[in-house]
C-alpha cells in the first residue's frame, strides 16, 4: 500500500467496519494486503480480540509488549491464552542498555517524581518495544473503546497514523463493557483475575491501582497524575507529549 492508498484505505475502513460484527471487522482486516499487527496488553477487550483471531484462524499477528513491570496475573495470561486460542503471542522487551540509562537519570521508579520522566520510562518499555512489534506491518489492530475514557470518546473505526504510517484498526470502537463481559462469557475467555479486584484497566504494577466504585475505568492508571487525559503514549501523538524523545531520558 501507498502513503495515500493507506489514507484512502482507512477512510473507506471506518465507513465499512461499523456495519459489520467483530468477526466480520476482523476478517475485513486479515483480508487487507501487507501485515496485520494486534498489541494486546491482555486487558479485557484486548482478550475479547485475540479470542475472535483464534477461534476464526485470521491471519493478524498477535503481540504484546513485556515491559518488565507488568504484574505477574498479566505475565501468566500470555501462556494461558496461547495454549486457549493454539496461537503464539509475540513477546517484545525493552532494550536493557535503554532501561539502565533511564535508571541512572531518573530512578528506576523515577516515574513518580514528573509527567517527564514517567513519559520517559514508558518511551523506553513501551513506545520503543512498540515500534519494533509494528516495523514494517501496514494495519495496527488495538482494543480501544469509546467509553473507555473521555479522552477516546471519538475513537473512530479506523484511521490513518501519519506518524506510523499504517492504519489503525478498532473493531471494538463501540463495544460497551457489557458487550465485552458478554463474549468473554460465551466463549470461555481467559481474563486477568485482576479485573475482579477493582482493575478494570491494567497496565504495569507501579503504575496501576484498583478503582473506587464510580470511579472511571483508567482513574487507576497513573493515579497520582492529575491530567485527565494521562496516556502512555501508544496512542497518541510523540507531538502532543512533549518530553517524550530519545532526549529525555
Ligand atoms: S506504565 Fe509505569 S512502569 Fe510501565 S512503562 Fe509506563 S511509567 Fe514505566
């Protein structure tokens, strides 16, 4: 695909993918030319796709990012979840050497001291070992979900990244968190036992905590920051973070 045929791809995409249900969505993208590439954090709605690629054989590949902080619930699902779907889940990492310079600036938990540096650990965890599991794929699938916060309220179907030149797929854009307990329900979905302790959203354990009830379902994500649209960055724009580069760390 072209630079342009991947803008009028993703155009055509998000007109298409709302009339279709999530084995339709997902097959429509298996179908598209050049790699599919889903990024599961092993959330709940990430599970609900990796179950749908399994159980129909869709050609998307599977990743997840092994930040090294993740909470050992998250770590043991990858395996559970393979043997469940008969897929392999493609593990990427950190580069050591990244860490280690992170931690002799910042701390090793330097993430609690500024928005810089915790943009800065998850550069090095995340949007790195991110950039690797996308090289060279044309569509990126995610799980994001308009309800999910205020800040992905207009998350589309799909749309062109211009940063990462390909288009992204969001097939579960307008699934309410019913629909999700739903599918997993009936169809025997592996999940994080951490969602039944409070953690509807669950991302690396320094950095995530249980919810109140009434609370929004990321108030547990980088709790002690008081922006609320905090992200990590994966989907959002380098240019809207401004202390996430290679420079900060
Ligand atoms: S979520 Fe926390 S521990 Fe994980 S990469 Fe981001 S700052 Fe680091």
């Amino acid at each position: 695909m072209t630079f342009h045929s991947r803008q009028d791809t993703a155009a055509a995409l998000d007109a298409q993918l709302g009339e279709l249900d999530l084995a339709g969505r997902l097959a429509l993208v298996a179908g598209l030319s050049g790699r599919a590439v889903f990024t599961t954090s092993l959330g709940i709605e990430d599970q609900v796709i990796t179950a749908a690629i399994g159980l129909d054989r869709l050609d998307i590949e599977v990743s997840t990012l092994e930040t090294g902080r993740l909470f050992q619930e998250t770590v043991d699902l990858i395996g559970e979840t393979e043997e469940r779907f008969g897929l392999a889940i493609r593990r990427f990492r950190p580069d050591p050497a990244d860490v280690e310079d992170f931690a002799a600036k910042y701390g090793i938990n330097g993430f609690y001291e500024s928005v810089e540096a915790r943009h800065a650990c998850c550069h090095v965890r995340k949007i790195v070992p991110l950039g690797k599991a996308l090289e060279g794929a044309s569509v990126w699938v995610t799980g994001l979900r308009r309800s999910q916060s205020g800040n992905r309220a207009n998350t589309p179907f799909a749309e062109y990244d211009a940063e990462r030149n390909l288009i992204k797929v969001n097939p579960l854009a307008d699934w309410s968190i019913d629909d999700i307990n739903a599918f997993v329900e009936a169809e025997s979905v592996p999940i994080n036992p951490l969602h039944a302790r409070g953690y509807p959203s669950i991302g690396c354990e320094p950095c995530t905590r249980a919810i109140k009830p009434g609370e929004p379902e990321r108030a547990g994500r980088w709790w002690w920051e008081n922006d609320e649209k905090r992200e990590c960055g994966l989907h959002v724009p380098d240019a809207a973070i401004p202390s996430l580069n290679s420079s900060s760390l």
